[in-house]
C-alpha cells in the first residue's frame, strides 16, 4: 500500500509557468505522476508541460478531477496559493516554497482547522511511493519499492538516508518530507499514526533535527500507540546553542527541549534506537527487518 499518495493521485502544479514549477512538473511527470493541470491567475487558456492551465486551482480540479496540488509559488504569493487549495477542497496540498513568513503560516493553521485537505510543508521536498507517484522534487531515481515508511524534516537527510536503504535492497512503502519550518501542516505524529495503519509498512525510519519538540511529542506517540519499529536519526548534534542550523525551525531555545540530545534520549525511551550516522540508521533497519 501507500501513504496520503498513489498511482491514482491525480495533480494540479500551482506555479507550473515559473522556471520551478515548469521544470518539476516535467520531471513529475516522467516518473509517472498524474499531472493533469497547472494553476496560475491570469495564465488560464495555456498549455504547460504537456498539460492545461487553469487560472485557479477550483477550475482545475472540477476540469481535471484533481485531488491534490503542488505549489511552486514564491514566498510573497504562497499563502494565497495554499488558501486556493485549501477552498478546493483537495485531498492534498504540498507546499514546496521556502521562505513563508511565519505569521503567514499561522494564519494558514488556523484555516487548516475549517478543512479536510492535508497540508505537507511548507519548505519540504514532498512525497514520494516509489514506483507509483511523486509530488515535489525528489529525486525518484534513489527511490524503491518496499516495506520501510520514512518521515523527515530535512530533504537532503531523506535521500541520505533512501540511498543508503536502497543500496542495501531495502525498499520504501512511501517518504514524506514534512519541512523543516516552525509551523507545518503535517507533524511526524500526523505521518508516523498513517504508518502505523499501513498494513506493508513495517518499519519506519523518522529523522529529525535540533529545534521545537516536535521528535520529542513523536517519541511518546511511538511509545503509546505504535507496534511498527521505529528508528531514528537526529541531526544537529554538534549545533551551538541559540544558532538557527539551516531550517528556520532548527533553533534550540535553551528550555531544555529541542536539543540534540533531548529528542535522542527520549526516543531511546521509547525503545527507538537512534543512529549516529545516516548509515547506522540502516544498520537498525536491517536489524529491524
């Protein structure tokens, strides 16, 4: 099975005439993706990467029957384009686009309460099941058919962490990048609770990273209510205290929580093995598995 996405997920790129949009959405498509529009104000009438463009994503998922959106909007105008997901009443919304203020993000939140759509991101990668369908811009080529979830903040860890997988003939059921800002749509609870419900998912690797206790919250989620093994990377050991690492949500504010060393701990007191190096973390899995 998969999680949140399938060979039946049928997509609107929001952004599909910028440079971005354009080139991802081609790239979507030659992996198999069901791209069957684009949504751009004022673009409406054109063609782009093969598909129509509508202009707003309402129009394009009543013409097309899409479910899901991914937006490649920049930072200015990405609120709007996740709002016009959002009042399409899409399954999914993936949000691509780095820089969202995060008082902009919390207004999304709060209308993400009044909806049944599911938001990943906003500065995440997306979400791939291997050999089916891709939404963002991973690199589907590391990717393969399996049995391992993967749920990450960070894109650059999650196709560490595949790769190495991969390499050692263990394949994903789905890989969900969530984003690495302070306020996203979809937590690690949110990904690790679909997981568990997967029947052929059976192990899940989550990596994590200093900043927020969104890990830790995960850690009593996995000790309370999940039977699937969990195994865990946390990056950002090494950080200094007080200094924002890469991710805006990778600050540590000295509460006692969010290091390095608080979300190991209390992933190992969920019976989580945590490993040192991207390439531990496979050692756990074939352990696991």
């Amino acid at each position: 099975m998969s999680v949140f996405v399938d060979d039946d997920t049928r997509v609107v790129v929001q952004g599909i005439t910028g440079g971005e949009g354009g080139f991802h959405a081609e790239q979507m498509i030659e992996y198999g993706t069901n791209v069957v529009a684009g949504a751009v104000p004022g673009k409406g009438g054109q063609e782009a990467a093969g598909v129509p463009v509508y202009d707003t994503v309402s129009a394009a998922a009543a013409a097309e029957d899409a479910d899901a959106s991914v937006i490649f909007v920049p930072p200015a105008f990405a609120t709007d384009a996740i709002f016009e997901a959002l009042d399409a009443d899409l399954d999914l919304a993936v949000a691509i686009t780095e820089g969202i203020p995060t008082q902009d993000m919390a207004t999304v939140n709060r209308g993400l309460a009044d909806t049944d759509t599911r938001l990943l991101g906003p500065n995440c990668p997306g979400i791939i099941t291997p050999g089916e369908t891709k939404l963002g811009i991973l690199p589907g080529n590391i990717f393969a058919d399996g049995n391992v979830g993967l749920v990450s903040r960070s894109g650059t860890l999650t196709y560490q962490v595949v790769d190495n997988l991969t390499e050692r003939g263990i394949g994903q059921t789905t890989a969900i990048g969530i984003g690495g800002d302070p306020i996203i749509g979809t937590s690690f609870v949110d990904a690790l609770e679909a997981f568990e419900d997967d029947p052929e998912t059976e192990a899940v690797v989550m990596c994590g990273e200093i900043g927020g206790e969104d890990e830790e919250r995960a850690a009593r989620f996995v000790r309370d209510h999940m039977d699937t093994p969990v195994v865990g990377f946390i990056a950002g050991r090494t950080a200094p205290p007080g200094k924002r690492m890469g991710h805006a949500g990778a600050i540590v504010s000295g509460s006692g929580t969010g290091t390095a060393a608080s979300k190991i701990e209390a992933l190992n007191d969920a019976g989580v093995p945590v490993g040192d190096t991207p390439e531990e973390v496979a050692d756990h899995v074939e352990r696991i598995l």
